[in-house]
C-alpha cells in the first residue's frame, strides 16, 4: 500500500543499475519497499545519467516506446515494457521554471524513457499508472546541475517527485559479476564511505569538488555521469539537506548503489 499524498514530495537519489536489476531479488525489495514508503506522486520528474543534452531538453510528454540504450544483453530485456502517461502539464511548468532569455528549453518528443528512468521505476511504481517526464542533463557541471535542482524545488510542492537516477560508484572496469558486496574494489568502498560521510554532514562544498575532495574520485567515476544527477536532487532538496537519509546502500558488482532521500 502506497501512502497518502502530502503537501510536499521528497527527493531522490538512486541507483538505477543495468537492465538485469529486475533479477536481482534483494534489490527489486529495496525498491519496492521504497516507494511504498513513500507519498504516492502525482507525476514523476526523472534525470537520467543516460541523456545528456543541451540546451536543457524535455523527452516526450505522451507515451512512446521504450530507449533500450544497451547492447549485448539477452532478448527479453527488449521486450521490457513501461506504458506510464505522459505529463504534458508537468513539461509546461519545467519551462516555466527553466526557461529564460538566452536558455531555451528544447523538446524532443519521440525520446521515450531510458533504462535509468525505466529500470528503477518498473520496480518501484509496476501499475505505471503515474505520469512520468524525463528531462536531459544539459551539463555535468556540478554547480550548474545544482541550480537546475532548485529551479525545479517548486514542483516538490505540486506533488511531483523529483528523481536523480545515476549510480554512487560508476566505473566499469572495475565491475564483476556476480561478486560478494565484501569483494567491492577498494576504490569503490573508500568513495562511498567518504560520501557518505560528506552527505550526513551536509558538505554539499564537498560534494560538489568531489573530483578532488574524495578519495579514488577520479577512479570511482572516470567520466561523471552517473554521479551527476545527485546534484539536481541537492538542490532541489536544499532546503532539507540536514534530513537527507540512505536508503539503499551496498554494492552490486562491486559498484556502490548507494541511493538516497531528501525530505
């Protein structure tokens, strides 16, 4: 049972894993576990490592098939299927709340979710009944990302919840299979530890100089990506930081899929 809608929606930052994150039984509990938690949204606003696009761009407000944005997988992880609704109103108050002269809001209406956006929300909202909208990152820049995350705080009070999906530790050439959480990379647990650290303090300085502030910065996340939509969920939760809380920790593959909560 989902609970009752309240005036305002936390925040999230999750882990989204790859398309096999639906056979791994512990973490699909952790995810539905979750949402069940969680005050039922009106619609649901997504950020995605896996869409990088400027000028900021808006993915398709009415349903379109699926972005199955991997290679190499088994058929069936094709023939996934997310028919959530479209959220043309929600689109329309993302422009209002982002555009401005000289920073136009694109659209590109035939991009369907990707499997950031599809993945974790298949696990945590099955019926698809809750309109979903995902929009690019139209940069990595920390504190740009930052700011994005509070021009879209109002939404928060609209019922709508806001989700950065990346992933806490992010470098391939360092996953394995099937390994034991015990055999992580010892790059990978430093990095967790210390932002983990880092966000129970509140060091959003921190965070934001993560490349240089962390241990194994640079080795936990050799492109940024995945680490960049935790931005959009700080500053749309920055005014709550001191409440923010993990949810899900551990590590899968040996990568940390560390996930939290704002508000």
């Amino acid at each position: 049972m989902t609970a009752p809608a309240t005036d305002r929606m936390p925040v999230l930052y999750l882990s989204h894993g790859a398309p096999p994150l639906a056979d791994d039984a512990l973490w699909t509990r952790q995810l539905a576990r979750w949402s069940a938690a969680l005050p039922r949204p009106r619609a649901i606003l997504i950020v995605s490592a896996h869409w990088e696009s400027a000028p900021l761009t808006i993915g398709a407000t009415h349903p379109v098939p699926l972005m199955y944005d991997f290679w190499g997988f088994p058929e069936h992880y094709y023939r996934v299927t997310y028919p959530a609704p479209g959220a043309p109103e929600l689109a329309a108050r993302v422009r209002a709340l982002t555009g401005a002269p000289g920073t136009p809001v694109h659209e590109d209406p035939a991009r369907g979710l990707d499997h950031g956006a599809y993945v974790p929300l298949k696990e945590m909202y099955p019926e698809a009944d809750i309109p979903v909208l995902q929009i690019s990152m139209p940069t990595l820049e920390p504190q740009r990302l930052l700011a994005l995350g509070r021009r879209l705080a109002p939404l928060r009070d609209e019922g709508v919840l806001i989700v950065g999906s990346g992933f806490f530790t992010h470098n391939l050439s360092g996953f394995s299979w099937g390994s034991s959480p015990q055999d992580a990379p010892g790059w990978s647990k430093e990095f967790d530890a210390w932002g983990e650290e880092a966000l129970r303090t509140g060091d959003i300085d921190a965070l934001l100089d993560f490349e240089h502030a962390s241990p194994s910065g640079r080795i936990a996340h050799p492109r940024t990506e995945h680490f960049a939509p935790l931005f959009v969920t700080l500053g749309a939760g920055e005014d709550q930081l001191t409440g923010q809380r993990t949810v899900i920790d551990g590590f899968w593959g040996g990568l940390a899929k560390r996930s939290i909560q704002v508000g």
